[in-house]
DNA sequence: ACCATAGTATACAGACTAGTATACTATGAA
DNA sequence: TTCATAGTATACTAGTCTGTATACTATGGT
C-alpha cells in the first residue's frame, strides 16, 4: 500500500502550486519535482490530476474550515463577539503574505461548469462555513440564524473579492463594519 | 492595416470561449477556428495570447458597463430606484443562460499576481463599477456617496459569488434585501 | 495594369502536457 | 534469507501548446 505520508507530502505541495499559480497553469511534473517525489509515485497514490485537483480541495477545505475556526474562537470570547470575529479573522487572513483569494472561487472560476466535481467541492465547502456561520448566529440568539447567515456570507464573500481583485487591504474591517448592522438587528430583535 | 473588423470577429469570439471555457484552458488554435480566421490573421493583430487576452478584457469591460447602466436605467426610474435596480439588472445576469461567474473575478482567478497587466484591468473594472455606483449614490441625495458606493459593492460581489459558485438564483434579490438597509439609512440620513 | 497587403491554407518548430513503461534499489515482514 | 512492495531514476508516447514560416489568393488603390 502506497504510504500515507508520500500521499500527504504531494497533497501538501501541489495546494501550495495551485493556490499560487492555478490549476490549469500548474503541471504534474512540477508539483512531483517540488513535493521530492517521482510522477510514477504521484500516479500510484492519484489515478488523474483531477483526482490529485479533488484530494486538494477537500484538504484545503478541512485546513481552511478548522483554522477559521480555531482563529474565531481565539478572537471572540462569545458567540455575539464571534460574529463579528469572523472578519477580523478575514482581515488577518486578507494581510497575510500569501493571500491569493478564496481557493474555492478560484477553483470554480477554471471549472465552471456546475456540474464539475471540482466545482461541487468548492459549493460544498461554502455551504458548510455558511453551515458554522449558522452554529455562531444561533448560539448568540439571533432571531433568524439562517437569514443572518446567509447575510454574512454574502459580506464574507464581497469582502474576499474586494481583497484579492483590488488589493484592498481594509476589506475584512470595511465588512465588519455592514456586519455589525444585521448583527446588532438580529440579536437585539430577538432579545426585545 | 489589418481590417478593423476582423480584429473585433476575432475578440468576440475569444470573449465568448474564454468566459466559458477559462483562459489559460482555451488555446488559440480554437479561437481561430471558431473565428473562421488563420492562426496567422490572429497573430497579425495580436502579437501574442496575452495581449489577446488584454483586449478581450477591455472589451468585456466596455460591454459590460454600458449593457449594466442600460439595464439599471430600466429597470429604475429615478437615482433612489436605480440604486436597487443594481440587484435586479444583477438577478438578470444571474439567470441568463450563459452566466459564468464575473469575468473579472475568475481572470483575477488565473492571473493572481497583482501587478500582471490582466489583473490590473480587472482591478480598474472594479473601480469604474464602483465610480457609476457613486455617481447614483450622489444623485440620489445619499450623505455619504463613497460609503454607499462601497456597500453597494461588496455586496454585488458577494451576490455574484454566491450565485456562481453556489448556483444560488435568488442570490440578486437577498443581496437587495441588504442594500435596501444601506440605501435607506444614508438617503434618510441626508434628508433629516 | 500593377503592386502592396490582408487574407487563406498548411506545415512546422520547440516546448510543454498528462500519463505510461522499464529497470533498478531499499526496506520490512514471513 | 527470501520476496513482495514502495519507492527512485529515466525514458518514452502521443498529444497539445504558443508562435512562426512558406506559398498562394483575392482585393483595392494608384
């Protein structure tokens, strides 16, 4: 059985090579010499480059959702403060040295077509932070955790697109700001 | 000189193949056939396949904006209406048959270095979307017209994400839903 | 009538693409 | 010790990529 640790290493490094250079632009051959490995061990563990493409995508999602988390919780000491936390996470991430937009729309952005498994992955792993959004905006009280979600999702979205297209660093505290406004109405409603 | 109009033949249709199919995934060789045209034609009037790629984002830009302002004079009567048509002309696009996405964000996509020329004209896209935002804002009598604009955007944005990736219809009407918040406050505001 | 030129058709160069084949090595378990 | 296997190294196939070269044709201006 090919080793789970060679699988990791390639799983690892062709993340990096597709989140900075595209997936179409990134070759195997590259992704097999960066990540120290042979393209015939490459092709023992994935079947394709798409197959390799998934296996990408779902691990960033894992990395991503878990980091996102942790970083909220670090930064929000409640649910009502973890709401907003959620773009202060953003902005951190917006500042950091290798922000290249959301994987995600960038993965959907080559594979368009709706009905590509690359492109189901990328709603998938939307529609589970919209789902962690959810968890926050019930456990603060809010009056309607799905629409209050689903309204920051939206804000979370613009604010990524904003940071990566026009490089505007201040996105993350610019959608804290709108945030702030559904917040405060959602949870006020709800305690009135 | 090489004639005018097959260079525009020539950009029309690598608009059309380059939206649906991504950039660095649809060679030049399809685009001259489906041009009708030599691969030596197109290489007379573009001296390589970025440059092509430049001039089809110029292009879109310039269709874009103009059918964009069309449909929000349309579908709104005056500044105030026209403000929310912004979602409406949106909520179209979204359902028209051949949405991909917005061009702008999915070259972003594949040419994510800041300072590569394809990404400057997607950034300067943004910009100028944003400037007709605040010229309505203005007109309409908002307090703050670059806040407003700002909103506005990140929440057309978003929309657009939300309806690409997530294939989410109604995206155009939630995110009008938002703005009508933003809208009202600052025209209120001015007029108290 | 002449001639530059904008085009066609086709072939080519050279590099890169995904994926496979062959031969060898090192390692760990029975 | 033996033997399967996970790996390396390297070469290859067959196709596609951008971009160029050669030869021919049609057209419009002088």
């Amino acid at each position: 059985m090919p080793s789970p640790s060679k699988r990791d290493q390639i799983v690892d490094v062709a993340l990096d090579l597709f989140y900075q250079g595209g997936f179409n632009a990134t070759g195997v051959d590259k992704i097999a010499l960066e990540a120290g490995v042979t393209k015939k061990t490459l092709y023992a563990h994935f079947k394709s480059k798409d197959e390799l493409i998934l296996a990408v995508l779902r691990r960033r999602d894992e990395i991503f959702r878990n980091q996102f988390m942790r970083n909220v919780e670090r930064l929000g000491k409640n649910p009502r403060q973890r709401l907003e936390a959620i773009f202060d996470t953003l902005d951190e991430w917006f500042n950091g040295k290798k922000f290249c937009g959301c994987m995600f729309i960038n993965a959907s952005a080559e594979f368009s077509d709706q009905g590509n498994p690359c492109h189901l992955v990328c709603a998938e792993h939307k529609r589970l932070m919209q789902e962690y959004f959810r968890d926050l905006a019930e456990k603060a009280g809010a009056q309607d955790p799905d629409s209050l979600s689903e309204e920051l999702m939206f804000l979370a979205e613009g604010a990524t697109v904003q940071a990566h297209v026009c490089g505007d660093k201040r996105a993350g505290q610019k959608a804290k700001r709108m945030a702030r406004l559904f917040i405060d109405s959602a949870i006020n409603l709800a305690g009135a």
